[in-house]
C-alpha cells in the first residue's frame, strides 16, 4: 500500500508541475501583450501622437476580450493526455 502510496503521489505531483507550467505560460504570453500594448498608450501619449494611443488601446482591448481558454478543447485534450511535454 506504502508503494503505491508514493507513485500515486509522485503521478500528482508531475501533473501538477505540468499544469503549473501550462497555465503560467498561457497567462504570460496575455501579461507580455497588456504589458506592450501599456508601452505603445505611454509612447503615444508622450509624443502626443493619438494613432500610437488608439493602436495601444486596440491592441488591449483585444488581449483583454478576448478568452485565454478560447480553444477550450485543445487545452483540454493537452491536459487530459498522458504525454509529458517540455513546456
């Protein structure tokens, strides 16, 4: 029971590690777009240059409307699998 005890436990925490990885990953790539969209608003706004605003507010708009799971199923199917990816 004890052994099976620690490779059951050793299966949750490599799931674990692999969800951790998918998700911080997912929501990074939104983090680095919010984060340069903000850039391309304060250019804009210190050259006064209301096109590189309306570009920034655009571009966070879509980032922000837009879902991380979008594509639910593919996300589902990659979490559900018994693959283990370098992420």
């Amino acid at each position: 029971i004890e052994s099976n005890e620690r490779i059951l436990c050793a299966q949750i925490k490599e799931k674990y590690k692999f969800y951790y990885s998918v998700f911080d990953r997912l929501f990074a790539e939104r983090e680095i777009g919010i984060y340069k969209s903000f850039e391309i608003i304060d250019r804009g706004i210190a050259q006064n240059n209301n096109d590189l605003i309306v570009s920034g507010l655009r571009s966070l708009g879509q980032i922000v409307a837009s879902s991380p799971f979008a594509n639910i199923d593919s996300l589902r199917n990659l979490l559900e699998s018994d693959h283990v990816i370098d992420i």
